[in-house]
C-alpha cells in the first residue's frame, strides 16, 4: 500500500496541537501515542504508512525546546508564544524535516509541505510567514549549499515564461507577520 504523506503530515500537525493544547490545559493524562492513535484511526487505509505519523510526531514533540531555539532568533518581532498554536506546529514540524529528514524527504519538500498546511490551516498571512521563516532555516542549517548550480535552468527557464512553477517553490526571503495569537 502507498504511503500518503501529505495526510500523515496533516495528522501529525493535528496530534501536535491537540497535544499543546492539553498540556496547556493542565491535562495529566495526555499522551502522544494516544492521541495519534485516535486521530490515525479514521484516515488508516488511506493513510498506509502509520509509522511516518508516529515517527514525525514524537519527534517533533521530543525536540520542542532545541526547534523553537532555531527558531526564536529568525523571527525575533513574533516571541514562539504569540505566533499562533497552528502556525508553531507547522514551524516546528518543518524544521524538524529540515534538520532530522534531509535523507528521506528533500528540503525543498519540506518547505512546501510545511505552506501547504499553513494554506489549508492557517490564517491568510501564515502560509507567506511559513515559507520565510523556513526559508532562512533553509538556509542557516546551509542546506542551500549547491542553490547556484540547481536554480541557474530554472530561473532561465522561467525567464523564458515557460517554467513558473519553479520559481513559486522557492522559499520567500523575508518572513511576513504570522496570524494574531490565539487566546
């Protein structure tokens, strides 16, 4: 069975909020295994590799202090307290593919992946404020060490107006303003 990682990438965002959640409610009963179990349940056959869910999950839950350290200074306007609950999962989800998954999903996927959720759960600005943010982790993490061999077709190819499409993939240079914090 194929694996659908855009789903499973929906349903880690969604374990990760409801586990924030809870654990700013005081809930000590929350636990992530739990919670993914749950929310795996109904997407299963759809899904196929669970292990991709749980996987991401845990990691990003284990590593919450050291990827809002990255983050914090590449968005120093927006504290990671008041950027809101959806945007700072998405951040934290795609600097984790970033730092932790290079093997098995390219940066670039990782970048887009993360404003593909921003767009279809965020607010209008999240999906522009994903991108720079992760842009610039992009680039201090230098994983856009070959950028002038790769780009070089594609910005001639667009140039040309044939290619536009890889020009939108590339990832803002300046992070925009997240959603007002969620109360």
């Amino acid at each position: 069975m194929a694996s659908n990682r855009h789903l499973g990438r929906i349903i880690t965002l969604q374990s990760l909020y409801e586990l924030e959640f809870r654990k700013k409610a005081g809930d000590a009963t929350v636990d992530l295994d739990t919670i993914i179990a749950k929310n795996i349940e109904p997407y299963e056959k759809a899904l196929g590799d669970t292990e991709f869910v749980y996987a991401l999950s845990r990691g990003v839950a284990g590593k919450i202090k050291e990827l809002d350290g990255i983050l914090t200074p590449i968005a120093p306007e927006w504290p990671i307290s008041d950027i809101a609950a959806i945007d700072r999962n998405v951040l934290r989800m795609g600097v984790y593919e970033l730092k932790y998954s290079g093997a098995t999903v390219p940066p670039k996927v990782a970048i887009n992946e993360a404003v593909e959720l921003a767009k279809a759960f965020g607010s209008d600005n999240s999906s522009k404020f994903i991108n720079g943010v992760l842009g610039t982790v992009f680039r201090e993490l230098g994983l856009d060490d070959t950028k002038e061999e790769n780009e070089q077709p594609a910005k001639k190819s667009n140039e040309s107006g044939k290619d536009a499409k890889a020009d939108a993939s590339k990832p803002d240079e300046k992070a925009e303003s997240p959603a007002e914090p969620e109360a």
